[in-house]
C-alpha cells in the first residue's frame, strides 16, 4: 500500500532539482521551470490539530514539507507555493478579515500561484478549492476532493491552472 504523499514525492524525484522547459498544452513553457521540495526543521504534530490543520495536511508537512511547482525561474511570475503551517494561519487570517463573508470556520490556506492572488484552500470537510481574488466563494472551482488530489492534478497537468 502506498503512503499518502508518495506519488508527489515520486513526481519530484523524477522531475529532478535543474529547471527545464517542459510542455504545457501541447506547447513548451515560455521560461525554464523549477520543482522542488524543502523539508520542514519542525514538523507539525497532532497537537497542531488545536490550530485546525487537518490530518492529511499534518500528514503532508510531515511527509513533503513545502514546495514550490512548476516555478518560472526567470520572472517568478509562475508557479505554485505550499505554505508551511505558521504561514497557512496567517495567511488565513488576513484572508477572513477582508474577506469575512467568503471564508468559513475551518477554511485554511495552504498555497499559493506565483504571480497572481488565486490561493488553495482546503475546507473543513478537507475539500480543496482555488480561492479567486475577484470572486465569491460560490464561484471558487473545487480543484480537488482533498489536498493531495488537487496536487496530482496540478501535477498532472503541468502546472496548469487546470480549472480555467
């Protein structure tokens, strides 16, 4: 049986550390991208549960660490960012004061696109959607039924914002 996370981690020892252009829709990306993994000092345990991270994201910072996908090594102006625990909350909540009508209890931050404002959320009941900057939240495109499957997507799809 396969630990969660594993199939990321495979995907990254694959990818391996040197940026290169890939090909996103049948094109080859603009600028040289980068994946790469950078393990947590402190990994969150189950008493980090208080602060509302799911398991499977204890699981995910324990497993992985943050990441950065599919990153234009160029510009900085592509890509996706996982944050790590202390930035998922402060994030959150600087998100749910000037957005208080759009975020619930439960709702946490967990990632970042390069260059614009769309951020990942994972909901309470571990749905992941793409939070965009414009938008209510009935308009936020579930990207995935929890955290590691919008990351195989995003994956999957070459850093493609797969939803537009």
């Amino acid at each position: 049986m396969s630990t969660p996370y594993a199939r990321v981690l495979e995907f990254l020892r694959d990818f391996g550390s040197e940026p290169r252009r890939i090909v996103q829709r049948g094109v080859a990306s603009p600028t040289p991208l980068r994946c790469v993994r950078f393990p947590l000092s402190r990994t969150p345990g189950t008493q980090d549960r208080s602060f509302g991270f799911r398991p499977e994201l204890i699981e995910f910072w324990n497993q992985v660490g943050v990441l950065r996908l599919f990153e234009d090594t160029e510009y900085g102006q592509w890509g996706l960012v996982t944050l790590p625990p202390y930035a998922c909350i402060e994030v959150t909540e600087f998100e749910r004061k000037n957005r208080p009508t759009e975020f619930r209890d439960g709702d946490l931050i967990v990632a970042e696109f390069l260059g614009d404002l769309e951020k990942v959320v994972v909901t309470a009941d571990g749905r992941a959607y793409v939070c965009l900057p414009l938008d209510g939240r009935a308009s936020w495109p579930l990207v995935g039924t929890d955290f590691e499957e919008f990351l195989l997507r995003f994956i999957s799809s070459g850093g493609v914002k797969f939803w537009d």
